[in-house]
C-alpha cells in the first residue's frame, strides 16, 4: 500500500455510515488515496449543522472544501477528479461509456434497489437494525425526500424492471474483466457499486446476490479499494472551517456566454428528480456542467454552493416552490 496522495486541500466529507452515495465517494476517496475530513450527518431530517452550509439541499453527501459547498455526487466525483488527478476516473477513451453507466448506477440502480430493501424480508433486517420507530421514522422522512421532484418514489414493477436485468448485464460484463471497463476501476464501478453494496448490506435480502458470482468477486474488489485516510470531524467544526476560510476557491471561468443567465441574477437551483428543495443565491458561475451561487449564510458570511447542471434547475429566485404532494409510494405502503 502506498502513502496517502498529498494534497493541499482540506476536504470535509458529510456523509453518513449507511449512505450508499455516500460510499460512492468514500471508495472514490479511497482509489485516490486520499486524507479528508469526515463528519458524519444525520440519515433523517432535521440536519441542523449541514443546512447552513447547504442552503436547504439535504441530500447526502456533500463535500466542503473551506466555504465552498459541493452537491451531489456527479459533481463530487468531478470536483475531487480535477484536484486529484491520479489515477483518472474517466479515461477519455471511455468517456461515453462511464457516462452512461453512471446514469445506470445512480437514477435507475440506486432507485430499483429501494424497493428490494423495503421488501419484508429487507424490511426485517432494517427493523433489527433501527428498530420499529427508527424504521417508520426512516420511512415518513423518506416519502417526504420523494414527495418533491420528478422521479416519485421507487415502486416494486420499476424496480423490477431495472433490478434483475442490470445485475444479468453487470454479471455477464463482469466476465474475465477485474473490473467494469477493464483492469482498472473507473468512475462506472464506482456508480454501479453503491446499489450492490446497498443491497449487499441488507441480510434479509443479501442472499439473492448469490445467484452473480462475479459480482460478488468484483464486489470484494471494490471494497478492498477501502476509504483512503478519513479524519473525524465534528459538525461544529467543519461550520468553524467555513466561517474561518478567509477566501473562496478560485472559480474555473466566467458564465459560458451561451447560457441564459447573468453573473449577479438571483436566481435558485433545484434538483429535478426529488428532494428538490431549492436553494437561493446570486450566479457566479455557470457553465455546461456546473452552477455555482452565491449566498449570505447566518452566522457563516458568505458562502458558495456549487451544483451539476445534469439533474438540477435553474431559475429566477422565487419562481419555483419544488414540492408537490406527498402520495402513496413504496415508503407509505406496507410490503408484502
Ligand atoms: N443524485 C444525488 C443522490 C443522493 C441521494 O439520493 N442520497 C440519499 C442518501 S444515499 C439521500 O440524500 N437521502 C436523503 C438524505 O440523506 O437526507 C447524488 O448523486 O448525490
């Protein structure tokens, strides 16, 4: 094993244990070897630490670096690629590929396996380990993420639609190959990875993972990988490091000039799939992958919270309210 990659950055994690996203990135922390900031947040509202950071995005994780707030994975993995460059997790030759097994990984296998795990054999095992009121508490707070955005929650024919298929397909790409593209772990084994591991932490339902051998080879591959030097972090701190970053990080460019926006409009980025609260602030930044605003956060000073265009909306502030309805969905009904 070789030493941690140096690097001038101070990366705070906000994540929790059980986060399967939240693993995409600590395995992706772990195949760049590097040291980072671990503060753990907690798996249900409220998240009274994170939401000064965020500006009201809860999902997890988000990553920190001085009073720059980075949202979602498919930013993450980009923002952390860029600063540690070595070893590459989207070879340019493969680029296409990676891309598209992303999308598989994290909108339709991440999705399909929440109805796996909410099954009655998942649900026991998820009661062992919350208990019955951590369970329904789990529950409504998750109904309430999927009540906002476009995708609603998960049901058992969609997963059934995407589950089974994907993991033939993995299966038989997996065949002579270490891993999904190759020999070396590229970013489409990391977002292929985190609904296996979802699932494959769950033992009411662990054991169907048994009919995929070189899954489950890959799988161990995978977390052999491990998380690379995390440091533990207290939340209190990780707000103290933002309030004490005397400068934000240095933007790539201006707003691309074929965009619709303009640097200063107030505008707020929602994500469009669920847990679409939005967030308000002043454009500073907007270009075909990223948008970055600009906040006054209480007690913080000023703040930017950058987000990836794929997934998310832009809008004049005030214009969108990003909720609908709470309805009947996988997390309300009882399994059978
Ligand atoms: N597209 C997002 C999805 C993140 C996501 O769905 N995370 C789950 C946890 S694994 C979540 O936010 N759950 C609700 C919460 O943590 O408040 C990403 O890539 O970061």
């Amino acid at each position: 094993m070789s030493p941690p990659q140096a690097s001038q950055d101070f990366m705070i994690l906000h994540h929790f244990e059980a986060s399967p996203f939240s693993e995409k990135i600590r395995l992706v922390l772990g195949h760049k070897r590097a040291t980072w900031h671990s503060v753990h947040v907690p798996r249900i509202l409220p998240k009274p630490d994170l939401m000064p950071l965020t500006g009201g995005y809860r999902r997890t994780p988000v990553l920190q670096i001085g009073r720059d707030i980075y949202a979602d994975t498919r930013l993450i993995v980009r923002e952390i690629d860029r600063r540690l460059p070595t070893p590459p997790l989207v070879p340019a030759a493969q680029a296409v590929s990676v891309r598209a097994l992303e999308s598989l990984g994290d909108q339709q296998m991440f999705l399909a396996a929440i109805p796996v795990l909410l099954s009655a054999d998942g649900q026991r095992a998820l009661t062992a380990q919350l208990g019955a009121d951590g369970l329904a508490a789990f529950r409504a707070d998750r109904a309430a993420l999927f009540a906002s955005g476009d995708a609603g929650a998960p049901d058992a024919q969609f997963s059934a639609s995407i589950w089974q298929p994907s993991l033939m397909a993995l299966e038989a790409q997996l065949a002579g190959r270490a891993f999904v593209l190759g020999a070396a772990p590229t970013l489409a084994d990391f977002a292929l990875y985190h609904p296996v591991w979802y699932v494959r932490g769950n033992t009411g339902v662990a054991d169907a993972l048994n009919a995929y051998p070189a899954i489950l080879a890959w799988a161990e591959r995978m977390a052999a990988i491990g998380h690379g030097n995390p440091q533990p972090m207290e939340s209190t701190d990780a707000l103290a490091v933002a309030c004490d970053a005397p400068d934000f990080e240095p933007l790539m460019s201006a707003i691309e000039p074929s965009l619709a926006w303009a640097a200063g409009q107030r505008v707020q980025v929602a994500a469009t799939d669920y847990g679409s609260d939005p967030v308000e602030g002043q454009l500073v930044h907007a270009d075909t992958e990223r948008v970055v605003i600009e906040r006054e956060a209480a007690g913080l000073g000023r703040l930017r919270n950058h987000f990836p265009r794929h997934g998310f909306h832009v809008a004049p502030a005030g214009s969108v309210s990003g909720h609908r309805s709470p309805s009947s969905s996988v997390y309300t009904e009882t399994a059978s």
